[in-house]
C-alpha cells in the first residue's frame, strides 16, 4: 500500500533529479551532473492484464556520454515477490528504450537496505542467466547532515538525510539542521523542502511532532499545505485540551458543591486527563458517587 513516506522516498527524484549526483558522490560512485534528465511515464504494464509500476522513471543524458535509466523504487519493508519484479523492471526497461536501466531502492531501515541490496540470481546455479544488483540506500549509507552548510549546499540530499533516517534517533538532528538551513532559501523551496520532509518522516510521530514545531516557529512566514495543516491541528488539539481542561473544572466542581473531599491524588488524576470521553463519563458519577474517588470507578467495580 502506498503511504506518503513511500511517496517522498522516490518522488523526490522526480522533483529534484540532480540529487542522484548528490548520492553517487556520497557513495564515491562515478556518477556525474547530467546536461539533462527527463522524468518518463512509470507504467511498464504490457498488453497482458497485469499491471506493473515503478515508482519513479527518471532518463539522465549526458554531453557526450552514454545515457542510462534510474528507475527509483522506495521500499519499507521485505517483499520476497520484489526482486522478481525489479528484474522484470528493468528487462523492460532496456527492451523499451535500448538504455541501460539503474534500480536505486530507497529504504528507512538498515535490516531492509541489507535484504534489498542482496543480488538476486536467475538462472541455474551451473549457469546464471542474470544477475540483479540493485543500489541501495538508506541508514546504513547515507550521512547524517548536522551541518547547516552543508544542508544548504544541498537541500535535496539533506531531505534525503532526514527521510533515510526517519526512525533513527539522529533524524532530530538533522531536522533542527535542515530547518536553519532553510531559512535564507527562496520560499518556493522551502515549500516544497517542508511537505517532502513531513511526508517522508511517515509513521515516527514523535519526529513529526518536532517537524511540525520546527516548522511553526522558525518557517512559519511560508505558507503551503503542510504548513496549514500543522496549523490546523494545533488549533484542534488546542480546542480539545480547552474542552477536557473545562469538563475536568466541572467535575470538581460538583464535588466540591455536593461537599466531597477531594484528595490532591485525585484532583491531578482528574485535571491530568486529556481524554474528553472519558471526563464526560466522570462528570456524570460525579452526581451520584459517595465519595471523590469513586468517579473512577467503572460500573462493573473496576477502577
């Protein structure tokens, strides 16, 4: 299923194709800035019903050199159906355009960077008819950029940085890294640098959250959808800690009035509550309870 961290894993060689010369150098490999680089169609469906996509389909041609495909496919976990598909891919590919294809396989995690980088052999063992070799990045391969110059240097690969590392603890870093480094970009990248960032950040929540702060206090003149919605939820979750703050005034309230005491114990537990449900239910045995305590306990005698 795609999601919006799988998105930003590849889409952001679609929107930044030079970030691929950013890669190689990291790698030490001998790729070098193209004169130009066409972003093709990623469907390879052939005329049997059975469709077949890459994730992203970029065409790098060079003065004077020869061309070749990189065909981006990011991945968050182990599929043991890919590799057969990635060869697919790329037979495809070279019987389509007669360009050599390059599969570049994005991952978050280092156990499946390990897994995808494996070569998968076709072919008997006495006699291999093919050979698949993707190159992968991830946490294992790719820096962690806590330098705000050389974020600025390169903006794409430092996005690249924070999506790779997305569930290391380094990821912090590198987003309080990239946030300072954006402040002198041209509005237009910094749009764009803040919702590859938030989506590629996917299910860590808590990086997320730090994104979103870094976001609303140091870019907060930029504005974009990501940025909106931050905004948004803030307001919303601001919304419902107003409403769980002004039922948990309420239930000590009755308390209070029906002359129950009310232990310092149980006062935080009721104004520490962040859960409007849950208060409502409260407030309603906060009538009839013989004793402050007893809010909490559920009807079936379980506190």
């Amino acid at each position: 299923m795609v999601n919006s961290s799988h998105e930003a894993m590849h889409r952001i060689f679609q929107e930044y194709p030079g970030l691929f010369t950013g890669v190689s150098k990291v790698l030490d490999l001998p790729f070098i800035q193209p004169a130009s680089v066409t972003v093709l169609p990623t469907d390879l469906t052939e005329v049997r019903p059975v469709e077949r996509r890459v994730d992203t389909l970029l065409r790098f041609d060079y003065d004077g050199e020869d061309s070749f495909l990189l065909a981006v496919e990011a991945q968050s976990g182990k599929d043991p159906d890919k590799p057969a598909s990635w060869a697919y891919y790329l037979s495809f590919l070279y019987a389509k355009y007669k360009i050599p294809p390059l599969l570049l396989v994005v991952c978050q995690d280092r156990s499946t960077a390990e897994w995808a980088a494996r070569p998968m052999v076709l072919g008997p063992p006495d006699w291999p008819s093919l050979t698949l070799r993707p190159l992968v990045v991830g946490p294992h391969n790719m820096p962690v950029i806590t330098d705000p110059e050389e974020a600025r240097a390169d903006l794409a690969l430092a996005v690249l940085s924070a999506i790779t590392h997305a569930k290391e603890p380094a990821v912090d870093g590198i987003l309080k890294t990239l946030s300072t480094a954006l402040h002198d970009a041209p509005e237009a990248v910094v749009v764009t640098i803040i919702e590859f960032t938030a989506q590629g950040l996917g299910g860590n929540r808590r990086a997320a959250e730090l994104w979103r702060n870094l976001v609303a206090v140091d870019l907060s003149p930029y504005k974009s959808y990501i940025f909106e919605e931050f905004r948004d939820e803030g307001r919303a979750q601001g919304r419902a800690q107003g409403r769980a703050q002004g039922h948990a005034e309420d239930i000590l309230l009755v308390l209070e009035e029906r002359g129950l005491d009310v232990s310092e114990e149980t006062r935080a537990r009721i104004t520490g509550c962040d859960d409007p449900d849950l208060l409502r239910r409260w407030l309603k045995r906060a009538i009839n309870v013989s004793s402050a305590e007893d809010v909490f306990r559920e009807p079936d005698g379980a506190a």
